[in-house]
C-alpha cells in the first residue's frame, strides 16, 4: 500500500498529516499516538476523498507583514477547486483580490487589473480568464502555486499504512476547538500539524511550514461532502503559454 500521506510530506515541501482522538487524563502533549489513533490517520486523506470536498480557507504569511488567503471550496474527489485570492502586503497599499479556478495541473486567473485593455491593445477578444499551467515546485514558484497543490493533495484514493505513525512518528498534541467543533492535534517530527473532528475523524485543520518561511501555512476544511467545480471553458480564458507576453505582463 502506498505512503501517500508521508509522500505528500516529501513532494509538497514537508507537508504531512495525521488525526484522531485519544484519550486517557494522564495523556501529556508529546505523547506517542496510539495503535488506534495510528489506524485513523492512515485513513486521513483517504476519507477527505469519500466525504468528496468541502470549503476551504488557506492562510499563508510571507515577507514581513504580507498575508495570502484563499477562501472558497474543493472538490477533493474530483482534484479541482476555486477560490477568492486576497493578497495583503501590511502597507499602504490596497489588497490584491483576484478569483482562481484550479486542478493539479492548470490553474485559472481572474479579476486581473489591465487584462481587458491589454486584450484591446492586441486584438483579442475580451476573456475573463488567463489559464495557465500550474507551476512545479517548489523553486521559484507563485505562492498561489504552491497552496493549490497543498490543498488538493490532501486527498488519496488509498489508506496508507498506519505501522508508518507509529513509533514517535506522530505525537499527540491535545484538544482544540476548531469552528466550535472539538478537534484532537497531532503533529510530526517532520514539520506539520493537523487537527481532526473527534467525532467524525474528518481532517479540520492542517498545518505545515515551507522552505523559507518561517510562518506556517494552515488548511481549514469545512462542512465537508460533494462539490462540483465548474471549470473556465475554453472561450473563457486567455492561453498564457499562447501569449506569454501579454501574461508576463500582466504578472500571471
């Protein structure tokens, strides 16, 4: 059976999973996860899958002050999702909000200041989208990039080995709240940190640190179950590798 959980750790910059409630008063932050809670966390990724999606806030901090916020909804299932993109940069400046469809491989930008008068100026038609293909990672790659695949690769069409949580692998970390339903953390040596439902053992919460940064970045899941994401056509978008000076000028 495939380490998808812990493969997902090695591929997407250190990011990894796990979940489940323990119990037991004596239980001390720091504690070994148990061979039941081990169980559940193998099965993390692969119930994100069965429930189909759910809505979805990513934060990620960068430079000093800035902010990046994804907010909107996944289709886990399907390997597709949209959001509403607000840059803040902690200045003077105003946020930067943009609309973004995406999947593992393409990515869709829209609401970007200048697209329709560079589209004039060339004599394109008027599209509300630059479609692209998404960047790999993790070198120079957009931070928007990046969070996308963070988010879709919480999902896995199989349950991973749960023997690979054991053995100080994953650590018990308590309880918290987590839009007021109560959630059990677990973190790893390997650098993330998840909270999971204590009542339905669904994936609420996860956190993990990239190259460089030394601010994490969270994943809040939400109300999970189907979601079906209707994607940009192709008389929607603007082919960036088509035009690749107008998107290089338009910073897509």
């Amino acid at each position: 059976m495939p380490r998808r959980l812990l493969a997902t750790a090695l591929v997407l910059l250190g990011v990894g999973l796990t979940g489940c409630s323990g119990d037991g008063d004596d239980r001390r932050a720091g504690d070994p996860v148990t061979a039941e809670e081990a169980e559940v966390l193998a099965g993390l990724l692969a119930r994100d899958v069965e429930e189909g999606g759910a809505d979805v806030v990513v934060t990620a901090p960068f430079g000093e002050d800035g902010l990046l916020t994804l907010t909107g909804e996944v289709d886990l299932a399907g390997g597709a999702g949209r959001a509403r993109a607000v840059t803040s940069y902690g200045d003077d400046r105003p946020d930067d909000v943009r609309t973004l469809f995406f999947t593992r491989d393409r990515i869709w930008v829209g609401d970007v200041p200048g697209l329709p008068e560079a589209l004039a100026a060339a004599g394109l038609p008027d599209v509300p989208f630059v479609g692209r293909p998404l960047a790999p990672g993790p070198d120079a790659v957009p931070l928007t990039d990046v969070l996308v695949r963070v988010v879709l690769n919480l999902a896995a069409e199989e349950a991973d080995d749960a023997d690979a949580f054991l053995d100080g692998a994953a650590t018990w970390e308590g309880q918290r709240s987590i839009d007021s339903r109560l959630a059990t953390v677990y973190t790893s040596e390997a650098g993330w940190s998840v909270a999971v439902d204590d009542t339905s053992d669904l994936l609420l919460q996860f956190e993990t640190t990239l190259p460089g940064q030394e601010a994490a970045v969270t994943v809040t899941l939400a109300d999970h179950g189907p979601r079906t994401i209707a994607l940009p056509e192709e008389g929607q978008t603007l082919d960036a590798q088509a035009y690749p000076e107008i998107a290089a000028a338009l910073g897509v």
